[in-house]
C-alpha cells in the first residue's frame, strides 16, 4: 500500500513509498541511473514504474559520469541494450531512453512528468529535484520509491556487490559455507570441460615467459588486480618488476620440480600461506586460503599461496571468488601464457564446474 509522509526540508512536496501500488495510474515517469551489471534489483524497479505509469522515460548515466564512479562499468550501449533485452515489446513500445550527463538531468523542468521512481538511496535527489521544480513554478513530481530486491542471503542486491564479485545479477553469493567446507574432486566429465584452456593465449618461448607476459599485460590499462597461477608465471612476472596481487605456486612446472622454484622471493608478498592440495581435487585447505588471499587483495595486500602437491586447478575457486576485472594469468606449456578476464561469465563456468565435481564434506 502506498504511503504519503512529509519530506525532509519540502513540506509542499508528497514523497510516496510503494511496493504495491494502490491503483493510481500516473501518464508519465522517469527514472535515472548507471543501470551496471543490470540486476534483479533493476528489473523491480523498472517493472513496478512500468505497472504505475503509461509511458516511462529510463534516463542512463553517460559512459563518462560511470567511469568516473567505476572502471569495470558497462558501457550505456550495453546497459542500454540489457535492459531491452528484459523488456517484452508490450513494454518496449512504453520505454524510451535517453543519456545522463549530470546528476539531476531533465527532471527539474520536465514538462509533461508528474512521477519520479527510484529507491531509497537515491529518494533524497528526488526530493532535490521537486524542490527546484517548486522554485522554478513548475509542479513537483511524486515520487514512488520501490523497495529493493534482496539476496538469498537477505541482504540488497546491488552493482557494487556484483563488481566486487560477491553475488551474481539474481543476487546468489558465489562462495558458500558449503564450498568452504568441502573437497572437491576431479571427474571425467569435468576434465572434458577443463581440455580447452579459458581465456586470450599469448604466445613467447616457454623458456622466456616474460615476453608472453609482456604482451598480456600491454593490454592491460592498469588498474587489473593481476593473479598468477603456477611457478613459471609468477618468476616471470616478478622477473619483470611485477609483484602479482595473489600468486599461487606448488615448486613444479609439468608435473615436475622446476630448477627456479626457489628464485621465486616470497618476501616481495606481503602474505605467505603454506596449504596441501593433492593432485586433482580443490581441497577445503585450498578454498580457504584462495578466500584469504582474495581478502587480502580487497584490503590492498598481496599474498603467496604455496601449495604442496599441486596447484592446477587454483583458477576455479579464485574466479569464483574474485572482484570482476581481475585478471588470471597462467602458463601453457609450450605456447605461452593465458590471460583469462575475470567476468561474469568467467564465475558462472567455474560455478558450474565446481556443483559437478565429486565432493567430500570437511
């Protein structure tokens, strides 16, 4: 049910709360937002302004104005085009969109507008924009502001918790208790799924990995956290000056001991962590220390993980795990190295692998 209370510093103004609207069907709405990562979240708010009004106007922030806010956003063509792509032409033939290069954007004269929606850590801009409308003697919008959507932990969806790579657009956390607490094991259907390597090969003789890695990382624009699994990978990086946010090593190379092993200086990370993975399985030990040293990079501190028995299989619990953008660099024997984007889809695949290996609860 809707419920009208007195706004903060605009007596004049009706500030409208409602889940549920109580029947009012208003002509024309607006909207604005960065729209990233489009999430359950969204799609609450632009259906219940769609079921409230008979035309909407969804104003997006520029790629400028996103960038600003965050690196990893989404272009406005790509959020633009997701949010279509939710829409059924019913709803499409009611949607027009349009760019926002400034905070406010056409809301304060808007002349044919008479509702705004939002949610409520934005319901303050709202009252901001009635508030010059009033001045201006133009007549205030009312402003339905949507709950938000929340996880299945209980706690709101939003684009940040999905670029930090904790939930995915529906609002499910990645890494359970579950996961934690289990050893997985390799299956042969799952080794069909891991026989093609995931992600862009950049070739270089194995006996130089600085020159692949090189070539990755000049793509790069700098501001990729950088993870390296496998000795050769990580005495690369660090041979080139490069400290990697999290490198996971086990002292081999082709299931063999690897004579520069010990080259790798560990005192360059500012966490070490000593785990046991056999051959084939993602151990809890495993899981665990891949979530700490993915911490330990939230924080802005890098970490070695030293594994003893073999670390192959590292890639799937740290994309599960890792903000989005991250970068994942390993070795491919022979050819070069792998540089694999941590992405929404990257956390899905591992997601997937993860539920259809063989399992034992710690």
């Amino acid at each position: 049910m809707m419920e009208s209370v007195t706004p903060r510093g605009t007596s004049s103004v009706a500030l409208k709360f409602s889940a549920h609207h109580a029947g009012v069907m208003y002509q024309h709405g607006l909207m604005g937002g960065t729209f990233d990562r489009v999430h359950a979240g969204h799609f609450r708010l632009i259906t219940e302004a769609l079921r409230n009004c008979k035309f909407l106007e969804i104003w997006i922030t520029s790629d400028r104005i996103a960038l600003e806010k965050d690196w990893r956003c989404w272009s406005e063509d790509k959020r633009k085009a997701t949010i279509k792509d939710s829409l059924t032409q019913e709803q499409l033939g009611r949607t027009t969109f349009g760019t926002l290069e400034d905070p406010i954007g056409p809301a304060i004269d808007h002349p044919r507008a008479d509702v705004i929606f939002c949610t409520s850590d934005t319901a303050n801009s709202c009252e901001q924009i009635n508030t010059i409308r009033a001045q201006n003697g133009i007549k205030p919008l009312d402003i339905i502001v949507v709950d938000h959507e929340k996880g299945e932990d209980g706690a709101l969806i939003s684009s940040s918790k999905i670029r930090d790579g904790l939930i995915d657009q529906t609002g499910m956390r990645y890494i359970t208790r579950d996961i934690l607490q289990s050893t997985r094991f390799m299956t042969d259907d799952v080794q069909s799924l891991l026989k093609d390597p995931f992600g862009k090969l950049y070739h270089g003789p194995e006996e130089d990995p600085t020159l692949a890695l090189k070539s990755a990382l000049g793509e790069l624009n700098g501001r990729e956290p950088i993870v390296s699994v496998g000795d050769v990978t990580t005495w690369g990086l660090l041979k080139i000056g490069m400290t990697p946010d999290i490198a996971i090593v086990d002292g081999m190379t082709k299931r063999s001991p690897w004579s520069l092993a010990d080259e790798i200086d560990r005192t360059r990370f500012d966490e070490v962590t000593e785990v046991r993975n056999p051959a084939g399985s993602i151990t809890s030990d495993l899981f665990r220390a891949c979530d700490i040293a993915v911490s330990h990079l939230r924080s802005g501190r890098s970490s070695i993980v030293i594994v003893d028995g073999e670390e192959d299989l590292a890639p799937i619990p740290l994309h599960l795990m890792l903000p989005l953008g991250t970068i994942v660099l390993y070795g491919q024997p022979n050819k070069g190295v792998v540089a694999r984007v941590t992405d929404l889809l990257a956390k899905e695949n591992c997601r997937s692998i993860v539920s259809q290996m063989a399992r034992t609860i710690v």
